[in-house]
C-alpha cells in the first residue's frame, strides 16, 4: 500500500499481529465420546472373566499352536508360489495374438475367479467321487503314472489346487496389467536393437511391469495369509484348525479364537510393514 | 562396403496400411552407402512408418526393401515371397540402428546398461569388452561422466545422446533417425545434431526424419519431401530448399520456414 488511506485499520501496521486459531469444540467433543467408547471397551476385554486372558497366554506359544502357525505360513508360501508361477503364464497366455491361446486364460480366469474358493477348496477336497484315479500317460498309448485319487488329494494337495488355482486367476490380471503398463516403445526400441521375444520379455518388460506389480501381489499375499483359514474345513491342521481342535477338547472356544486372532495380527503386521519398504523401493526411479 | 552401384537401402514400390487407411502408396528410394538422406514432410504423411517398414518393425503390405542388398523380412524364391522367421529378422535388425523421437531408453538400467545389454545378448560380446565399447560411445557423445545414470535423470538431449550409442554399439550398417530432436526443448537440440553431424561424417550411412531443415541443408546428401503416403520431390537439399519445384514442396516449406 503505497497511499496511506483513512479508511485503513487503526493501529501500527509493523506491530507484530495476534494470531487466535479458530477453536474447533466438535473436534474436541468427539474426541472426548471416541476416548470414552475405546476405554471403556478396553476396560470391559480386560475385566470380562469370559476371556480368559490366562487360557490365551498359556495356549499362544503353545506347540501345537506353533505348528499349526507354521503350516499356515507354508502354505501362504506355497499357493503364492503357485499363484505368481500359473499367473505369469495365464497373463502372458491372455496378453498373445493367439486367439485359443487368450481365450482359454480368459475361461479360467472367469472361472475361478467367479467360484468362491471355500467351494473350490470343498471341490478338490472331493475330487475322488469325480475321478477314482488319476492317470498320467499318453492318449491311446503307455501309462506312465497312475493312482488311486484318494492317496494323491490329501488335505494339503486340495489344500493347494485351491488356493494356488484360485490366485492364480487374480495374480494373472495383476501381471497383464503390469505388463500392459510397459509403453509399446519399449518393446519396439528392443526389436530394433535384434533382440528376440524371450530375451525382451525376461530383460525389458518383466522387469518394468514388477513395478506395477509388487505392490498389489504384497496386497494378495496378506489376503492369503488370511484365506488360508479357508482350510480348516478340509481338517487341514492350520493355525485355524488346530485352533478349533484344542477347543473342541477343552471347550475354550473364546480365548482359542484369540490366540489364533493374534498371530494373525501379528503376521499381517509384519508383512504389511514389509510391504510398506516393498513399495517405497519399487516407487523409486 | 562401398562395393559399387548398389545402394544401402533400396526400397521398391513399398505399400503400407493400417485398416483402410493407405499409409505408404508405392515409396521408392535409393540410399547410397556412406550418404545422409533426409525425410521431410507434414505430421502423418508416413515418414516414421516408412522407417519402421525398413527394420520390419511394421510389416509391409506390398513392395520390397533391401538393406546392404538382403530382403528384409522374406526369402524370394521360385516368384514367391517366404516369410522369414523371428530370429532371422531379428539377426537382420542388428544391422539396422534405429533412433526414436521419445528415446525410448530402458528406464530400469543405467546409460551404460543400456548400452551393453544388446551387444551382451544378442551378439555374445564379452562383458569387459562391451563395456569398454561402451565407455567409449559414451564419452564420443560427451557423456562418460554420466555412464552410472538412470535415464529419468539425464536431460532429453542427454537422453537422445546415451540412445544413439546405444544404437551405434551394435555396430550397424545404417542408421535410421525418427524425428530425433522433435521431443527435445530448443536449447538441448544443438548437442544431438553435433553428435549426428559427427557420425555422418565418419562416414555412417543415415536415414533422418526431421523438421529441421539447417540440419538437412548442411548435413544432408539428399532430401525426399514426402506427403500423404508418397514421395512429392527428391533432390539436393539446398537446391531443394531454396527453390522447390513442386507447388505441394513449396507450400510446406512456407509454412514451416
């Protein structure tokens, strides 16, 4: 303001100003209702005899517990294994000008990702009354393996074509996406260069298109660590499972589920950190 | 290789289309080896996809191209043409370098990685070799200090710069410019045309589309103005330029002039 005018505020301009924030009382007030409905549902968990906290430390570093931690993270392991390995193969199959080639990856991938897996898993589980063998061979010519399919789908083999069958599916449209991200220039400054198709998918695109791809398969891995509780109802000794079996024993239903509930919370809190430095790595460059 | 008459690249009556669009309607053109033949002409008058045609990055609807006198991408026998395979075209493409308008570095790997990683896969040159190669491109487009960089953190000129060694590391016998500088702010195309100014006269046989017309008058051998899928007016750039004989070549150069 080069000219001073009358109608300009009383008082010295270069006297340093008051600042009074705005009060925000509803903040406050509902501040003050959520600390009072926390605590006292944490006071009620405490005191409330039903949960036995006594019977949840005694059970959670129990070795049956253990084990069955364990089986659940081989498992989550395993199917995701299966899941990334199918699912490349899916995408990249759904991504080729081949026509039957894209369309079968299109079939399965509508398939089992329509089914919910707990049907699947109760499926595969009863394969048997499908199919009482299970032949590997040539059409028309010799037998080369041949069982009974009740020895070769235990709880674990159904356990897996379940899971890894059913993830598969959604870690395949996860992958073409990812591969999809990789712009055509790419691909063609490779061409150019004279390399061929293997070597530009292993060395170029793959490469470019895990960016895209880590951080929702983290995502798939922590809902994993959770479906396998899916397999308890194929008596498959989990952590769910053995769970339940120490409590249809002792009839503490309760502080059971906790311990279970707890490392459930724990793995998931691991891997959700793990994949917090995953994509802060991967969004880099 | 300058065995003679025949020309570097030699492309006859070549026809391309996308859907029902004619994009190149019958292109013939001669490059002398160890000549710089610059492609003018308006947006979508088919320069980039007569390149591409010459790599066989697009396959092409009629016509024949020949690059150091070998059929690119089919085997004439008995008046039949035999589509080759994969990895014959691919051995073919070594041979042709190839420059793009938006770079197209490999963003995961550094200026030197992406210098190495053809000659070590496809050719098989040995690590330290490919890498001393390398240094050496790198450092003839002023950029050694740069080597360990990613491309997201060089300059688009820079950028240009690693993509032509990376090109030229494959030893080819023809270079093809797509619109090199056209991605580039002005300040930061004078180091791109000096390192192709400096490769054309070493000596290397270069195709160039581009807008810029000092460069074509000053470095080019011959000029081709090109429009609508076919080629208007060959001949001298300064010729050309400073006296278009067709009315088509004269109403483009007055409008980018």
């Amino acid at each position: 303001m080069t000219h001073p005018a009358a109608s300009d505020p009383p008082g010295d301009p270069a006297a340093p100003l008051i600042v009074v924030p705005l009060r925000h009382p509803w903040t406050w007030a509902a501040s003050a209702v959520v600390i009072a409905i926390a605590a006292l549902a944490l006071y009620s968990v405490a005191t409330n005899p039903a949960f036995e906290w006594p019977v949840v430390a005694e059970y959670l570093f129990d070795e049956q517990i253990l084990n069955g931690l364990a089986r659940t993270l081989e498992l989550t392991a395993a199917a995701m294994l299966m899941g990334l390995v199918i699912g490349t193969i899916l995408a990249v199959m759904r991504l080729s000008r081949n026509v039957l080639l894209s369309t079968v990856s299109w079939l399965y991938i509508w398939f089992f990702r329509s089914v919910p897996a707990l049907v699947q898993l109760i499926f595969w589980y009863n394969f048997g009354a499908l199919y009482s063998t299970i032949t590997i061979g040539i059409p028309f010519g010799p037998t080369l393996f041949s069982a009974s399919t009740n020895a070769v789908i235990t709880p674990l083999s159904a356990a897996l074509a379940g899971l890894g069958f059913a993830q598969a599916a959604y870690t395949a449209e996860v992958i073409r996406a990812g591969i999809a991200s990789v712009p055509r220039g790419q691909t063609r400054a490779a061409l150019a260069l004279g390399m061929g198709p293997v070597t530009i998918f292993r060395r170029i695109v793959f490469p470019q298109a895990m960016r895209v791809i880590i951080p929702p398969v983290g995502n798939e891995v922590i809902s994993m660590v959770k479906n396998t509780s899916l397999v308890s109802v194929i008596a498959l000794a989990e952590l769910l499972y053995t769970a339940q079996l120490i409590y249809a024993r002792t009839y503490e239903t309760i502080p059971l589920l906790i311990v279970a509930s707890l490392w459930y919370l724990a793995v998931v809190s691991m891997l959700t950190i793990g994949q917090h430095f995953l994509e802060r790595r991967y969004r880099q460059r | 290789m300058t065995t003679g008459p025949q020309p570097m690249v030699r492309i006859r009556g070549l026809r391309k289309r996308f859907g029902h669009r004619d994009i190149l309607r019958g292109i013939d053109l001669d490059v002398a080896s160890g000549s710089v033949m610059c492609i003018i002409g308006p947006s979508g008058s088919g320069k980039s996809t007569l390149l591409s045609c010459i790599n066989h990055l697009e396959r092409i609807d009629g016509g024949r191209v020949w690059v150091g006198g070998e059929l690119v991408g089919y085997r004439e026998r008995n008046g039949k043409l035999y589509e080759l395979p994969e990895r014959h075209i691919a051995r073919m493409r070594q041979r042709v370098g190839m420059v793009f308008q938006q770079f197209n570095l490999f963003p995961h790997m550094t200026a030197l990685q992406n210098i190495i990683e053809a000659p070590i896969r496809v050719k098989r040159v040995p690590g330290e070799q490919a890498r001393r190669r390398a240094m050496d491109l790198l450092d003839s487009v002023g950029l050694a200090a740069k080597h360990a960089m990613f491309p997201a953190q060089l300059s688009g000129g820079e950028q240009q710069r690693v993509a032509i060694a990376r090109a030229l590391a494959m030893d080819p016998q023809v270079m093809l410019f797509d619109e090199p500088t056209s991605a580039l702010d002005p300040e930061l195309v004078g180091d791109v045309l000096a390192v192709m100014k400096a490769l054309a006269r070493s000596g290397m046989t270069m195709i160039v589309v581009t807008h810029e017309l000092a460069f074509a008058r000053e470095v080019g051998d011959a000029l081709t103005f090109m429009d609508d899928g076919a080629i208007v007016e060959r001949g001298h750039p300064a010729e050309m330029l400073g006296a278009p004989r067709e009315p088509r070549t004269r109403e483009f150069l007055s409008r980018v002039l």
